[in-house]
C-alpha cells in the first residue's frame, strides 16, 4: 500500500466513530491510535529480545539508567515496550480489551508513554469501551501494516500531516494553521542550505536545526534529509517546539521514531514560554500561523517588551495583536548564531501581510526596518504560487534570512517571483491545486544563487524600501479667507487640510517638497518634527506589467462582429 492508500484505509476506519462521536472528535481518536500502531510494528523486530532483557535487568536490581540504556539498546531505538502484549494479541482478549490496552500503552518506556499522555488516550480508551467501540478500532488497525519496511519515515511523516490535514478540515478549528506542503518545504529547506556548502561539508559537522512552530515535525524531517542526502557525513540534531497537545505528540513520536532526541522536542507556547533558552541554532525552517492573534500571549510578551527591550526578543517592536507572524521572527533571530560561530540561516513562510502592514512607526514598520536596515539580515524573499496551501489560497512567501552575509549581498535583498512557477496538480488536496516539481525548485534555487537581475529576479539595496513620512500643513483661514496666525505670527495649521507625504530615504525631502507638493499646494509647508521613518515591501509592484489597453478601433470591430453573429442567430430561428 502506498501512503495514499493507508490514508485511505485509516479514514475508513474513522466511519466506525460515526453517530457516537462528532466529526470534531475523529481525529483525537485516529490518530493516537495511528501513531500506536506504528510503534507496535517498529518494535515488533526485537520485541521477544526486550522482553528477555527486561526480566534480566530486573532480576539483577539495575539502576533505571542502566536498565533503560540497556532495553533502548536492544530495541534499537530510543524507546522501547516491556509489557508482554502487542496490538496484535490485544485481540485474543476482546473482554478484557480495555485493561489490557491501558497495560499495554503503560509498558513504554517515558518519552514514548508522555505521547500517549499528551493524546489524553486513556480518555480515549475509557470513551471507545463506553461506545462499545475499542475492539472494532484496535481489530481494524491491526489489518495494517505500518512497518518500517513497508512504510518509510517520510512516507509515515506525509500520512501523520495528511491526516491532520482532513481531520482538522472537518473540525474547522484551525484558522491560520497551514499545513505545509513537501514540496514548499523541500524548496525552503534547498534555499535555507544553498550556499552554505563551506559550513555543511566539513568533517563530522554537527549541524543543529530548529522550527519554533514544529507541527507534526515535517519541516526538520524534510531539513535533515535533505541536508543527509547532500551532506552525508553532516550529523543532523533537530529541536522543536509545538503548542498544540495532539501535533506536539505526534512531532515527539516521529523524531523517536527517526532516532532523534525525544528531549528536544518540547511542549509549550514559544511565545510566552520558549524552550532551549541556552541554545542557538545554525537553521531554522518554519511555517508560523498566519493572521492569528496573540491576545493570550499578549501580557507575557509585553511585559518582555517593556522590561527586556533588546535584551529579549521582541526590542524591535510589537505587531498589531490580530497578528503575531513578525513575533514569530523575532523569537527566531534571537536563537540564531552568532557570525563568530559561523553565523545563521533562517527559512520561513509568511503571508503578504509582514511585508507591508504597518504605517511609519508602527511596530510592524519598525520590525521590518530593524530586519533589513538595522541588522541587514534579509538576504532574499521568495513568492510562492497561489492554491499552493491545503487549506488557503491565499499568497505566500519565503523569507530567508541570513546573519553572515557574503559581500555581494551585504546591503542588499532578492525578490524572486516564483508565483508562475507550478505544475497543476491531477487531484486537488483541499486548497491546493498547485506543486512544485523536483525540477522547478531546482531552477528557483538557481536563480537565488545566480543573484542577478532576470524578469523574475530583482535585487534592491534595503533602502530602497525605507521612506519617510513628513507631515504637510496647510494655514487655517477665517471666513474671510485670510489666514489665521499664533503669536508669533506664524500661520495655524488647519487639521482638516493636513495630509502626509511618504517620500522616499534616497529622495531629498526638501527637493521632492518642491517638486512634487508646492506646486498643487503653494502655501503648505512641512512640519519636520513629526517626522517618521519606515519600511515595507510592495512585492507585487516591483513585478508588475503593464498591459497597453486595446485600441478604441479593435474594440469596436469587435463589437460589430459580434452584433452580426447574433443577428444572424436570431436570423436562422426566424426571429
């Protein structure tokens, strides 16, 4: 069975809930029950040695680290099972189906149990025994077959995500969640490692990689393959965090799954309660909820603005609270490596919105000139087709950030226009009727590194998206049209007439009054104090064509035929 299939079946098996349970509910109950039957065939090789060695270390009274360094030896893998049972003689027991499954599941060893815990799955199984349902699901999933032969990790990564995917779509719970799709993501992960070849080829290069809003673990998955099949003698060691209690399990079992650390993978908020404090990372990758608010996160967070400043992370400023994207990338460059360790990279999607929201001294317009301006850290960005997402069609990007610029691009940032660039898919999935082919990320990748200017490659110093904005009075006036002066004898502005000017950094303020302001308006004047200075990146404008309208001629013969060809319709029914 290919990936699709198992998706398939395993949907099926959710049919079984129907009427005990709301469509909301099917996912809470599928997919631990997924990630259990995974376990039980990756253990299912050494089970009967586990086993022989548990009852040996028990015996001899070992310590539980070296008991636990032993069975984790024997299995493998980082975890492992010491209970006599697997999903597969569960089912000798029908009557006794709850207390043995519960016996069973508390047979794993901690990391491995703590996934279970964040399921809640004893609910589970005390709800389905309820439902007189829980030997219908066990006895179902026990029909397939989720071994590592038969399933590959990536194979079982896209199943875990595909069903997130269709489970959170029924739920409709899940605003400003985008699952992100391989393809988007091997792109950001080749743009996120391109050209760091000099830090990535060294001998026995430990290379550490992390994603503040892991999900599933997807994305570091994707990171670490890629950089495996590049690198090979690169040790990748992935670090994440995830909120949700459900994709936080699913994440942790994966990365155990794989051999990676089951402690770096943490649970929580990152905004407002951010693992691995100590560490910095070399890669970053991630896909940040787009459009959602931070109001639960917003006295933590603003207390750490105020109190903290640029000793925390978000000194740069505050987004609007309706959306926390910028928030997500400012906790990422506090975790980066420093340039004297080698420096950092960042790959993350964004909507449309972190490029341009935000007035002049807004805290989005101040973000974005402490990214490009200030720290010069954006080293390109890169936008993404339409109905590229499973649950949005709406634009997206890739921004990619880099500390430890070469020369060339110091200074500088590439817009790429990648958003003619897809295959249309045979089959739609949700939202997204667009992919990327292995080919066209190539060719993306490679109009990154060429760094030059092309119809759909154009380079910018940061500047040229900086502008200030002046404000322009005009002299109040009495009713008899005379204007109205303070004290001193200068003119009062009239509040009602005063406008604002956003003039470009490279542009002479005072020359562009003259030219551009005085003569439409001769007795304004610019109050400079009120001076403010910003930053945003009209993507789409630097991209537009445009197209010469038709003549007035072609339109009108145009016309006329078609005026002939409907009175010869009507002709031809008598009419």
């Amino acid at each position: 069975m290919n990936h699709q299939s198992i998706v398939s079946f395993i949907w099926a098996v959710a049919d079984l809930l129907r009427g005990d349970y709301k469509q909301h509910e099917y996912g809470d109950i599928i997919l631990p029950f997924t990630v259990l039957r995974r376990l039980d065939c990756v253990l299912a090789g050494t089970k009967e040695q586990v086993l022989e060695t548990y009852q040996q270390v028990k015996a001899m009274n070992m310590a539980d680290a070296i008991s636990d360094y032993r069975l984790r030896s024997v299995a493998g893998l980082p975890f492992y099972n010491t209970s006599t049972y697997t999903m597969d003689k569960l089912r000798a027991d029908p009557d006794n189906i709850a207390e043995n499954l519960t016996y069973y599941v508390q047979g794993f060893s901690a990391d491995a149990r703590d996934v279970f815990e964040k399921f809640d799955f004893s609910s589970r199984i005390d709800s389905l025994q309820s439902n007189n349902l829980l030997f219908q699901i066990v006895d179902k999933f026990c029909t397939v077959d989720l071994g590592p032969e038969t399933v590959s990790d990536v194979e079982m990564g896209n199943i875990y995500e595909n069903l997130l995917r269709r489970f959170s779509e029924m739920s409709n719970e899940t605003a400003g969640e985008h699952f992100s799709p391989r393809d988007g993501v091997e792109l950001a992960v080749d743009l996120l490692i391109s050209g760091a070849s000099a830090d990535l080829s060294q001998d026995g290069k430990v290379v550490n990689v992390y994603d503040p809003c892991a999900g599933t673990g997807g994305a570091l998955s994707i990171f670490k393959d890629r950089v495996n099949e590049y690198y090979p003698k690169a040790t990748v060691y992935c670090f994440g965090q995830e909120l949700n209690a459900a994709t936080f399990a699913t994440c942790k079992a994966d990365m155990l799954l794989r051999g990676g650390e089951a402690k770096n993978i943490a649970f929580g908020n990152t905004l407002t309660d951010p693992a691995f404090a100590d560490v910095q990372f070399g890669y970053q990758v991630s896909n940040p909820p787009y459009g959602v608010d931070w109001k639960k996160s917003k006295s933590v967070v603003e207390a750490e603005y105020k109190n903290e400043g640029f000793r925390g992370r978000f000194g740069a400023g505050l987004p609007r609270v309706s959306d926390g994207q910028l928030l997500f990338i400012e906790h990422m460059v506090s975790k980066m490596r420093p340039v004297k360790d080698g420096g950092a990279r960042i790959a993350v999607f964004m909507n449309g919105s972190p490029l341009f929201t935000g007035a002049a001294g807004s805290g989005e317009s101040d973000i974005r000139k402490w990214l490009l301006h200030d720290l010069d850290l954006v080293e390109a960005i890169v936008a993404m087709p339409n109905d590229f997402f499973y649950n949005t069609g709406i634009a997206t990007y890739i921004w990619v950030l880099n500390n430890n610029k070469p020369a060339e691009r110091k200074g500088k940032v590439q817009l790429i226009n990648a958003n003619g660039v897809f295959t249309k898919m045979r089959k739609s999935l949700g939202s997204k009727r667009n992919e990327l082919s292995g080919e066209q990320i190539r060719a993306i990748v490679q109009e990154y590194n060429a760094f030059e200017e092309t119809k759909t490659s154009k380079i910018f110093d940061v500047d040229d998206f900086g502008y200030t904005t002046v404000t322009v009075e005009r002299p109040l006036r009495d009713e008899h049209g005379d204007i109205v002066t303070d004290r001193k004898g200068n003119p009062k502005p009239d509040a009602t007439l005063r406008d604002t000017e956003n003039i470009p950094l490279k542009q002479d303020i005072d020359e562009y009054f003259e030219r551009e302001v005085k003569p439409y308006a001769p007795d304004a004047w610019m109050d400079r104090k009120k001076d403010k200075v910003g930053y945003e990146i009209p993507f789409t404008r630097y991209f537009y064509e445009y197209t010469p309208l038709r003549p007035s001629a072609a339109i009108l013969d145009d016309i006329r035929s078609l005026e002939a060809s409907i009175a010869d319709s009507l002709a031809k029914v008598g009419l």
